[in-house]
C-alpha cells in the first residue's frame, strides 16, 4: 500500500511509542487522526504541530477507550473528518502493576477494557469502514508487547490482555482477508518506563543479544513496514534486539 494520501488513526498517539508511530507514518505521506486520552492539551498540541509541519493533515480525537461507545464514536470521527479509513494502528495501552493474586476485578475489568476491548471494537468497526474503500481495504496493525509470549507475573492482566490482542491478530488476519491486512508488533527495550531507574534500564538493555535498548522509532518504521507491504498478513514482527530469543 502507498501511504501518501491515506488516512490512519493511530490510538494513544499524542506520547510515547503512538507519538513516533503517527509521525512516521506522516513522514509516508499519511493524515493522521490522533487519538489521545488524558494527555494534557499542550503536549497534543505539539504532537499535532510536528505532524502537520510534515506536510500532512492531522485531526484529534479525544475519548476513553474504556468505554466501548467512545470507540465506535472514534472511528466514526475519523471518518466524518476524513471520509475515510486505511490504517488503524492500536497503540493505547495502559500497564498496571498486579500480581495474579492482587488483581481485583476493577483492575482485570480496566486493564482487558484499554489493551484487548477497545483495539476489539476498532477493529470491528475500521474494518467495516475500510470495506466501504474504493477499492476495498485497509490495515490494521496491534502493538502487542513481550507479556503476549511469556507470563509477567507482576503485571497479571496486562500480559493477559496482551496474549488477547495477539489472538486478536490472528483471527483478524484470517476473518478479514482478502481485502484488510492484520498484523502485530512486539515491541522490547524500546522505551524507558517513567520509574524506572537507568541502571535497571541499561542492565536489561544489556542482557539482549544486541546489547543496547532500541527506540520508538524502531518501532514506528516496523509499523510502517507493514502497512506497505502488501503480502504480509498475520505477521508478527519482534522489535527487541532478540530479547524474544533469551
């Protein structure tokens, strides 16, 4: 797929790993409808500044994902906006700290509604709206993480939630072909948690086989990787340094 002109609504997109994926994909060429959540209205404003001094529109969306209402009405935005849909990348994450035991049933009910729900409910309705194209088709690209593949016991619901959208993935990729293309991320060291300290930082980035951390970018050139190639369906790409190996 050729990016330049399409439309792509990039969720969790005003910070973080969201905030390079949008940008490169405005690099390609590409509007972009910026969801946000609770990011504060300076830092959306910037992010919105940085996209469109690339050349390209950008429009911002803000809504609770935990709600499924505010799903729908997201993507039903972008479209009003754009009058139509190409790429959804599902990026909003949140990642609470739990063990299993700890886990109450707000926190499962939170956690699964942001990470497996709400990308459940975008897919639905982005892919309804991507089969209106002319012709037919789109791309739908889940940022999974490592508690997809291996249980995290301090962060329970999360990594479950997690191996949800990889499954997500997967049944998406053989239910919606041949017209949209599915496909995932599991990003690694790529960004520093807030409260982490470096040292913690550098000793996990140094226990990878490449030895160093990646970055957002990293990232957000996978992303666009595969909303180009036309033949890649179900993929699962590992930005880590091969982390997923040790």
């Amino acid at each position: 797929m050729e990016l330049a002109g399409k439309v792509a609504l990039v969720t969790g997109a005003a910070q973080r790993v969201g905030k390079a994926i949008a940008l490169e994909l405005a690099r390609h060429g590409a509007h972009i409808a910026l969801h946000y959540g609770t990011s504060p209205p300076d830092v959306v404003d910037q992010t919105l500044h940085e996209i469109e001094a690339l050349g390209v529109q950008a429009f911002p969306v803000r809504a609770d994902l935990s709600d499924p209402e505010y799903c729908k009405l997201t993507v039903a935005a972008t479209n009003t906006f754009y009058g139509r849909l190409d790429i959804l990348v599902n990026s909003a994450s949140n990642f609470q700290r739990r063990r299993l035991l700890e886990v109450s049933l707000e926190d499962w009910n939170t956690t699964l509604a942001i990470n497996l729900t709400a990308p459940f409910l975008l897919t639905q309705s982005a892919a309804t709206l991507m089969q209106h194209n002319d012709p037919p088709g789109g791309v739908i690209i889940n940022i999974c993480d490592q508690g997809a593949l291996a249980p995290w016991p301090d962060f329970a619901a999360h990594g479950i939630s997690k191996a949800g959208l990889l499954a997500l993935t997967q049944l998406s990729a053989v239910s919606l072909a041949p017209h949209i293309r599915t496909n995932a991320i599991i990003p690694g060291l790529v960004l520093k948690p807030e409260s982490m300290p470096d040292s913690r930082w550098q000793a996990l980035a140094a226990a990878t086989p490449l030895q160093h951390p990646g970055s957002a970018e990293d990232v957000a050139r996978a992303v666009a990787y595969l909303a180009r190639e036309p033949y890649l369906n179900g993929a699962v790409i590992n930005v880590d340094g091969g982390e997923y190996l040790t």
